[in-house]
C-alpha cells in the first residue's frame, strides 16, 4: 500500500471576487442602516417626525437621547467604510482559503455587531463602555466587545496578508 503524502500547503491568494462583493454588499446594507439612524437622529433633535409634504408633523420620538442616536448614524458609517475598504484592497490581501474565511466572517460579525450594538445603546439608554451598571448596558458592552475581539482578528489578518503579498512582490523583483 503506498503511503499518500501530505497536501502541500494552502496557496495563499488575494480574496476573491465573491468575499470582495460580499464585503462590499454588507458594507453597503450597514450604511443605508446608518443613514436610517441619522433619520432618526434628526427625529431626537427636532422633538418630531417630520414628513412634510407627505404626511405633515407627527409627535413621535424615539426612546434615548440626542448624543446615542448620533452614534447609529455615524457608527454603521464608518464600519462600512471600513468594508468597502477592505474590499478595494482585497486583491493586495493574500491569504490562503481558510484565513480568508475568518477575515470575512470577523468582518461581519464587526459591521453588525458594531452597528447592533449602537442602536440596542441608543434604545436602551447604555453606552457599553464597561460591564455591568445595568442589563442594557452588559448587553451592549458584550456586543461591542465581541466585535472589538472579531475586528482584530480581522486586521491582524489583513495585515499578514497585505505583508504576504509585498514580500511575494519583492522577491519577483528580485529574481
């Protein structure tokens, strides 16, 4: 019986087209989620809904104040910034399959979780700074660590792989 030799190692290559779009799809769907806290922001600014010429003022509120409701706005904005981002330079990126697996997923749990977590702080009243003071906030404090944790994750492998793909640029140089 003839011994079967190990697999070579995983080829590290730029993200693909498919993690690329994705990134960008959901980068995208955060933002238009930001752009609705900014419309509710507005709402907590002005002490009222305000549809003119459609339906005129309505006396709705949402729960929470002026400064958290910013935060939905301005939050979900910047994550999918950093999608889009992540998705232009993705062919800069080398990574081998399943490295580029966790990128993607970390990516995800980020934008959601970031974004989740501004809206569940601005419904319930805590910021999610530190753990514990109240239910709302332990909740919205795991959210925003839990993506802190997976946005790491995600740059340190960014990172490994923007180095992988300079090195294999220098060395071709070279030869």
């Amino acid at each position: 019986m003839r011994a079967m030799s190990p697999a070579p190692p995983p080829h590290p290559t730029a993200l693909s087209d498919a993690t690329r779009a994705s990134l960008a799809w959901h980068g995208l769907l955060v933002m238009l989620v930001g752009l609705l806290g900014g419309a509710l922001h507005a709402v907590v600014v002005i002490g009222h809904l305000e549809l003119w010429p459609l339906l005129g003022r309505i006396d709705w509120t949402p729960a929470g104040d002026a400064a958290a409701w910013s935060r939905t706005h301005t939050g979900p904005l910047m994550n999918g910034l950093l999608a889009l981002g992540m998705a232009g330079v993705g062919r800069l990126i080398a990574l081998d399959a399943a490295q580029a697996r966790v990128l993607h997923g970390c990516l995800l749990v980020t934008l959601w979780g970031n974004t989740a977590g501004y809206f569940v702080a601005a419904l319930c009243g805590g910021r999610g700074l530190q753990f514990g003071l109240s239910t709302a906030n332990t909740v919205t404090y795991l959210i925003f660590a839990t993506a802190a944790l997976a946005v790491l994750v995600a740059l340190t492998l960014a990172l490994l792989g923007l180095r992988r793909h300079r090195l294999s640029l220098l060395e071709g140089s070279s030869s």
